[in-house]
C-alpha cells in the first residue's frame, strides 16, 4: 500500500487541519504568511545513495493545461554529496545510468502505466483524493513539518502541484507557486515515497515541473531554499547558489528559511526538458559518427595467427610492426621489430 495510513482518519484529519487552516487566515485579517521561517532542515530528509542514482515520467501534464513533448526543499530525495569527484565526472559516470532510466520511464508513460499531472484546488474530486495523497506523503517524509503547514499550502489554490501517478496512487511529487508577473517560481516541497527511491522519479519529476512551467506558466527561472544535505542534487537539477536573476524582482517574494542556501535555476526555453535521454542517445549517435569519419579506432582486427610453440631446429620468427593489423599506420623506424 502505498499511503500507509488509515484513509478515512487522515481524510477527516486533512480536512480539519485545512479548516483550521483558513479560519486562522480569516482571524489574521488576510494578513501575509510570506515572512513566516522555518528551519530548512525540517523541509529536507536525506539519505546515502550511489553516485549512479540521480533520483527523479507522459509527455502531457493535465491540470492548467496540457505540454506536448515529454529535480524547493527536496525531502524523500536520494541526495549523495561527494567532496573528491566534481561535477563534471559525476555526470559522465551517470549519463549511461540516467538515460536508461529515464528511456524505462518514458516506456511507462507510453503504455499508460505512469502519469505526470499538473493539479491545484479546483474542487475536482480526483484532484483533490490525488492532493491529500501527496499530503499524506509529504507528511512522512517531513515530520518536523506541521501538518497544517503542509495542508495549507497544497490548498491554496495559488499553488499548484506536479504529481507523479502510477496506476490510482501518487508516488510523489513537487508543490511550487508561480510568480506569473516576476517570471520565476518557488519550490516549496518536494517528495518520494520511500519505496519507489533510486528509480529516476525525482529527475523526471522535476524535468516535467520545468517544462510546465515554461510552456504553461511562462517562468523563466525557479528559486528555493535548500538544505546543505541536499545541494548536490539540486546541482545536478541544474541549479547554482549564484543568483543571476534581478534582485528587485525576487526579493519579498521568497518565503526565507534558516539553514538554508538559496538557489536558482534557469529554465532554458527550447530545452526538451521530458525527452532529455533521447536527445541525448542522438547526440551521442552524431559524435560517434563523426569520430568514425577522423579515426579508425572503430575498427576491431584479428588476433595474430602466430603458432608460439617453437619447431624442433627452426629459426625464431620476427613479425614486423607494419605487419600487424592495425599498426601499418606506425612509423616502422620507431618502433623496430617485434619478436614473438
């Protein structure tokens, strides 16, 4: 079962919080919660993974509109942060991984076995069983978070909430608000179900989010607080802890946490954020071409059919470097003769 929880107690507790929730709005005078902190680490729970686990797919997101084509706070996130390698060799190494897990999910979504919604509070009854769904996920993996907390925020109906649906149950999903007229979004919460981590869900997720965003919303940029457990994958997400957009147009907007470290990604506007692996085996494709065009390294020759037991009596025999296949391109003079 994938909530593990009783369904009707968590309805009615769901229900409550959320009431509660509006009516200490209405006793606040519709006053801001922007200013309202909490500690990043609450928002975040991590544990080890391989480096080959990126973490993080249908090529529609409903809800707010439909994407053609088709990784906040990360909580329920597999995060692994490694102090030796970079960057840029943690990629390479987990190129091959991410494309077949990304290319399995997108088999899934295909088949009708996996899809990515995009839902907010619009009183539809299956968008709201699929939001107390991810409450209730968000819940697990946030414990330190309150739950009214959490009830609000997937209530509101400024905030919208990227899903991950498999069969009739969510496996998670990221909660974010658009700033439609600043161009950017907050990453408020981000979740996994425990048992479903290391499968690429995260990543896909987080791929959709950005092209709905663009597509739909128009944003151009997503900011968030992370915890320092968890900037590793926001790195490999593709965010930077240098802020390159305007100040004057995210500051006061951003809901402010301590402990954590502020990070922004760009959205890059013609980026086939839901069909990466396949751009990529392409791009791979183009460049081994072109690499067989320069080079014959491509080319595999025979072993040397040379008997290495010595007749009785005969004289040992020498093979000459430009002899063996694959090496007539050597310079003989710089080489000598090989003897065998």
């Amino acid at each position: 079962m994938l909530l593990r929880l009783n369904w009707s107690e968590e309805y009615d507790n769901s229900m409550r919080n959320f009431t509660a929730s509006r009516l200490d709005n209405s006793n606040a005078g519709g006053a801001t919660t922007r200013n309202t902190k909490f500690k990043a680490e609450n928002l975040v729970t991590t544990e080890p993974a391989d480096s080959a686990k990126d973490g993080g797919g249908n090529n529609n997101i409903s809800g707010g509109g439909a994407v053609e084509g088709a990784n906040g706070l990360v909580p329920g996130i597999v995060v692994k942060e490694d102090t030796v390698k970079s960057n840029f060799t943690d990629n390479i190494q987990t190129s091959g991984a991410y494309n077949a897990r990304d290319e399995n999910l997108k088999k899934q979504e295909e088949s009708g076995n996996l899809r990515f919604v995009c839902v907010s509070n619009d009183r539809i009854d299956q968008h709201m069983i699929w939001l107390i769904g991810l409450k209730n996920i968000f819940a697990i993996q946030l414990p330190n978070m309150p739950r009214k907390y959490i009830v609000r925020l997937l209530m509101d109906r400024i905030h919208k909430s990227v899903m991950v649906i498999r069969g009739t149950h969510v496996v998670g999903g990221i909660t974010y608000r658009p700033f439609t007229s600043q161009k950017f979004g907050e990453i408020a919460f981000c979740a996994i179900t425990a048992d479903e981590r290391g499968k690429g869900y995260s990543t896909r997720l987080m791929n959709h989010l950005k092209q709905h965003a663009r597509d739909v919303d128009g944003l151009t940029h997503f900011l968030t607080y992370a915890d320092n457990n968890a900037v590793g994958y926001f790195k490999k997400q593709g965010f930077t802890k240098e802020i390159y957009l305007e100040k004057e147009q995210w500051h006061g907007y951003v809901k402010e946490y301590d402990g954590g470290s502020l990070m922004e990604c760009k959205i890059d506007p013609k980026l086939p954020y839901t069909d990466l692996s396949t751009m990529i085996r392409r791009q791979r494709q183009a460049i081994g071409e072109k690499i067989r065009e320069l080079s014959n390294c491509h080319v595999v020759y025979p072993g040397i059919d040379f008997q290495k037991k010595e007749t009785a009596g005969a004289p040992k025999k020498y093979i000459e470097a430009e002899d063996i296949p694959g090496l007539s391109w050597v310079d003989p003079g710089s080489v000598g003769s090989l003897s065998i």
